[in-house]
C-alpha cells in the first residue's frame, strides 16, 4: 500500500509542526523538517562518513527546493 502524498503547501505546514517530509524519488535526501527555532533541518542518507547513518546539516536554505519540488505534489510524511 503506498502513503499519502500532498503538495509542497501541505508539506510546508507538516513541517511547521515539526514532522518530517520527504519528495518521493529524491535520492539522497531522507527526510526534512522546521524546528522550533524555524531551521530548516535536513538528513541526507548515509556516506562512509557517518557512523549514526545520517550527515545532519544544519542550518540548511530554501534555495535547496527547486520549482519543480515546489509545484510537486508527491510529498510524502516520514517517520523519524
């Protein structure tokens, strides 16, 4: 069964709140989300470099979305 997905709008207000979200298909970006000092956090997938399974870079940009994620409607939650 595949999850619910939705549009960067519901995304965005997911975040807000502190959940992790994620574009289906991205890759290399696990899972991103607004803290409570609104950073936003994302978690790449493992490198050789990581011993916890995840590089945390912190604080990232918006310029990291592109107009295609931004008009993207298969958003998706995480777990995490």
């Amino acid at each position: 069964m595949s999850k619910e997905t939705f549009d960067f709008s519901e995304a965005l207000r997911r975040m807000k709140e502190g959940k992790k979200v994620r574009r289906i298909g991205w890759g290399i970006v696990d899972k991103l989300w607004i803290d409570k000092n609104k950073n936003i956090n994302i978690f790449y997938k493992a490198t050789t470099h990581s011993s916890e399974g995840f590089i945390h870079i912190f604080p990232s940009c918006w310029s990291y979305f592109t107009c295609e994620d931004i008009l993207a409607t298969d958003w998706e939650e995480v777990e995490g």
